[in-house]
C-alpha cells in the first residue's frame, strides 16, 4: 500500500519527529510450522526430556528465523503451541514451562542468563533473535506459583498460562501476554483473572497481540482495534478449520478487514486436525496467505504491509452495517424456509435456483437481502441464502448475527451447511449481500473453491453491502457477513482452574 510521494514524505517528518526513523513499510513474516509432537503424553517427562523437544521445535523456528532475516524481515510470527504442541494435561506440559518475567525487568534472556533461571526457552529464543535482529513472537507456557491466601490458586500450588513472548531485535523481552480465551479442550492450562491488553512501539508501527480463540471476543481483541487503535495484531494460532464459516484464511482475513487493522496470523499445521491456513493481512484486503491440505510442511509467508494502516489514504471509511439493508422496501416472500445446522447453530435457508435475482431471509431481528447474478449455474450446484440471530453455546458462548449465501454439499437440501463443501463449480457475474445488522461489528468472508480467497475481488460499502467487484475468478463457496454481538454475550466464565 504506496503512500503518494509528497504525502508519504510530508508524513515522514511529522513521525520522526516521534520516533527516529520511522518506516512507511515493513517486511512482514508468518511461519505456518509442523509441531514435533511429544510421543509421550501420559507421564511427566523429566524437564531435560522436555527441552529436548522443545530444541527440535526451535531448530526448525532457527531456520525460519534466518530465511527471514534474508528476505529482510522487520518480524517474524510463530505459531501458537509451535514449541511444544498441544497433547498434554496439566500434569504433563509442567516439566515444559517457565516463569516468564514481566517484561518491565527489562531482561535480554541470551546476554544474561541465569538471572531469572532456568529459563532455557527463553534463553534460546531470544539468542536466535540476536543473532539475527528481527522481532521475533513465540508462544510457550508460564508458570506462576501461588498459594492458599489466593483463593483462586490451583490445588498444586501454581497457575499455568498459554503465553505469547516477543523479542525485540537485539534480544530483549518486549512483550507477554497470557491467553484470556482458552479453547475448551485447553485443560492443562488456568484463564488469567483479568484479561490483558498487551501493546508494544517500533519504528515500524504501533502492535498489539492476542492468541486464536481470542478472536472471538471482545476483550482484549476489539479492545486493542478500537481502543488502543493499534496498526499490526500479532495472531499466533492453532486453529482447526471448520467450514463453511471459520475456516482460518477466511475468518482472519474478515476480522482484520472488519477491525481496519495488518493481520499476521501463523497457524499450527497438522492435517489430522485440519490445522492449516496462515496470513497477512491489511485492512483494505489480503496481502500473502498460505492453505495447504496437501503437505506437512511448514511454510513461510513474506510480505511488505504499511507501518500505519490508519494514515494511508486507502484506509477503508467506517461503515454503518444496517444502512442499505433497512433501506430495502423488498419483504420476505413466501419463498420456501427450512432449517440446518452450520457448526451446531441452526440457521433458516431459503433455495434460489434462478440464475440471477433478488432474494431475503428473516430471522429474529435480523433481515439478510441478497441480489446476484450467476455467470453460468451449474445444475448439482445448489445454493441458499441463510440467515442466523442467536447465542451460540457450543465451544465457547458468542452471540452471532449472520447472513450468507453459500453452496449445499450435495442436491439434496439436508446437506446444506455441511462442513465438508470445499469444492464449486458456479461462477457469479455479480453479488450484493446486506443485512439489517444490530451490531457493528461485521466481519466480511468471501471465499473460492478449494478454501480460496479472492484478494481484491470484492469490497464493502459504506451502507454495509458486500459487493463483488468484478465477476468471481473462480466458483463461489460462500458470500458471509458474520456479525458479533459482543453486548449480547454472557460475562466470561472461568472453566479451567481444577
Ligand atoms: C550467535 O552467533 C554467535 C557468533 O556468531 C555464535 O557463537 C552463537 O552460537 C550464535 N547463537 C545462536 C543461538 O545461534
Ligand atoms: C505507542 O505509540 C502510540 C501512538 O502512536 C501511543 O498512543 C501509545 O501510548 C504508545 N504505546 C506504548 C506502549 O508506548
Ligand atoms: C496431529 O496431531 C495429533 C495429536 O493431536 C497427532 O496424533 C497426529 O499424528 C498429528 N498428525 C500429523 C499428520 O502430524
């Protein structure tokens, strides 16, 4: 994203005056990594069997690291679990954790080891980082003991938390933030009291920094978008996809959009968990991503993003999600309705079989308006329009208001939300989505045949209509608004503490 010259050089000055030798751009780096597994999961192993794990992991982020820093990388994100994966309880990830310092002791781990030991992890990751001048972002686990006074500390004495580190590029501890929104399979670790709101400054842009589940919430996701207004989310993830709504491309690429933020989102890679899809993302649309269903390897993207989204003049107007859609005259028909279920929520269908047209659906509070043109329908592909406004309570509790257009698996219309449709065949000529949303936090998915995105090939309105741009390069899967309403959800339990 290019800053006209004058602009760019006139901006140029007003930041150096803030920060020396501010950059418009930076090379950014999202490594998606295939976790080496501990094969033994069901006894504590000894805290030198533990680093010897850990070691194999790092020496593959080793590599990744100094390809980086080859490419010219400013930062590099890892993913989340990429030390030490995921295949523990409480008991067996303990000899693999360590008890990260707030970073306001202002600890360079390689150049003073020892002064909060042990502390290999640490050591060795930010050796790597010294090495080779790069922001690096880890994810590893931390431990904090506590006791009896704290009525909220565990039985064995301590709190264990899903951490992310960053280290600036000479090495030093700049950031860590302890995970506030555990998936719920994540017993082996406790939720933070309060959530935290975790920002860092470079010359390259103002970052904060949250993990996977998080994005489904409001604290400290949207806190640190809207609030703090940070430029770059650092997003380590391990992030199973599940169509036809949450694959991970998808969803993180529409949040960063919804959100007017840079994305750099590293995903776990396992295909037996469908753990793949990294990217990096800008406001105004996708700049790198990587989905890959075929291989076990790990991959690296690289990127250039601008430093300050928010100053560039393609930074995308506010919109106002009901707008356009609360204009719309057009009623419900007596269209056919029936129900199915997309990732344990039930959503009202409605068919449309002509090739073009205009169609809505209701639900609740919640009218979803669709106007399209097919370029040629092919006859087994079948499509719906869909429309949801409710609490969903499975996994995690999230109040979501939706519209969406998508392809059924099959002709027969039980099949339709099914999450094993990747493939289409149907290219659209035009689409115009809108909804009468509640919430304005709405997040834009489009998404291709084979799980692919469709970078610069739609955009939204400022009235809240996702249009496409041109006709569709390839077959449609889905057209989606998925909207949050965070007003609506119930206050954050804790689950984990045993
Ligand atoms: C960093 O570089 C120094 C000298 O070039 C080398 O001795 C050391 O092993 C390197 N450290 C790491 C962690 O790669
Ligand atoms: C970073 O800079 C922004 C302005 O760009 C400022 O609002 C914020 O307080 C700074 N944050 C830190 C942690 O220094
Ligand atoms: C994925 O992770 C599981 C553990 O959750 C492991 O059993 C499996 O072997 C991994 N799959 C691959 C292909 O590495």
């Amino acid at each position: 994203m290019g800053l006209p010259k004058a602009r760019a050089s006139a901006l140029l000055l007003v930041l150096s005056a803030l920060e020396a030798c501010a950059l418009d751009n930076y090379v950014a780096v999202v490594y998606e990594h295939n976790v080496v597994l501990s094969e033994d999961t069901e006894v504590p192993v000894s805290p030198k069997e533990a680093l010897m794990l850990m070691d194999k992991n790092m020496a593959i982020l080793a590599v990744a690291i100094k390809e980086s820093w080859y490419q010219g990388a400013h930062i590099i994100v890892t993913p989340e679990d990429g030390i030490y994966g995921w295949v523990f309880t409480r008991e067996t990830i303990y000899p693999y954790l360590e008890d990260i310092p707030d970073p306001q002791v202002n600890w360079i781990p390689c150049a003073d080891p020892g002064r909060f030991a042990p502390s290999p992890v640490l050591e060795r990751l930010s050796g790597l980082v010294r090495n080779n001048s790069i922001y690096v972002v880890a994810n590893m686990g931390d431990k904090k003991p506590c006791n009896s006074a704290d009525p909220r500390c565990p039985s064995d004495g301590h709190y264990q938390y899903n951490t992310n580190v960053v280290f600036d590029s000479e090495g030093k501890l700049v950031a860590r933030y302890h995970k506030y929104n555990l998936f719920v399979t994540e017993k082996q670790f406790n939720y933070p009291k309060d959530p935290e709101f975790i920002t860092f400054n470079t010359s390259f842009g103002y970052f904060g920094i949250f993990t996977c589940a998080d994005i489904l919430s409001h604290d400290p996701a949207v806190v640190l978008a809207s609030r703090f207004q940070v430029d770059t989310v650092l997003f380590p993830t391990a992030w199973g996809n599940t169509l036809s709504l949450l694959s991970a491309v998808q969803f993180h690429s529409a949040w960063a959009m919804g959100m007017g933020v840079n994305f750099l989102s590293a995903n776990t890679r396992n295909s037996t968990l469908h753990m793949t899809g990294s990217g990096i993302y800008a406001p105004d649309g996708l700049r790198a991503y990587y989905y890959n269903t075929e291989t076990e390897n790990g991959h690296l993207l690289v990127t250039e993003l601008s430093s300050r989204p928010r100053l560039s003049p393609d930074y995308p107007a506010a919109v106002d999600w009901k707008l356009y859609a609360s204009s719309i005259e057009q009623l419900p028909s007596n269209d056919r309705y029936f129900s199915g279920v997309i990732y344990h929520d039930l959503f009202s269908f409605t068919e449309f079989t002509e090739p073009e047209g205009n169609r809505a659906i209701c639900r609740q509070d919640l009218s979803c308006h669709l106007s399209y043109k097919m370029a040629e329908k092919q006859k087994d592909d079948i499509y719906v329009l869909g429309a949801l406004d409710g609490l969903h309570v499975v996994e995690g509790e999230y109040y979501l208001q939706i519209c969406t257009l998508l392809k059924c698996k099959s002709t027969d219309l039980n099949t339709c939300g099914s999450n094993t449709v990747e493939t289409a065949q149907t290219k659209f000529e035009t689409f115009s989505l809108s909804g009468t949303f509640g919430t304005n936090y709405v997040f834009p998915e489009v998404l291709y045949s084979g799980v692919q995105l469709a970078p610069g090939e739609f955009e939204v309105l400022n009235g809240g209509r996702l249009i496409s741009r041109t006709s569709t390069l390839k077959p449609l899967l889905s057209v989606t608004l998925f909207g949050r309403w965070y007003e609506k959800d119930p206050t954050h339990t804790e689950q984990a503490s045993p």
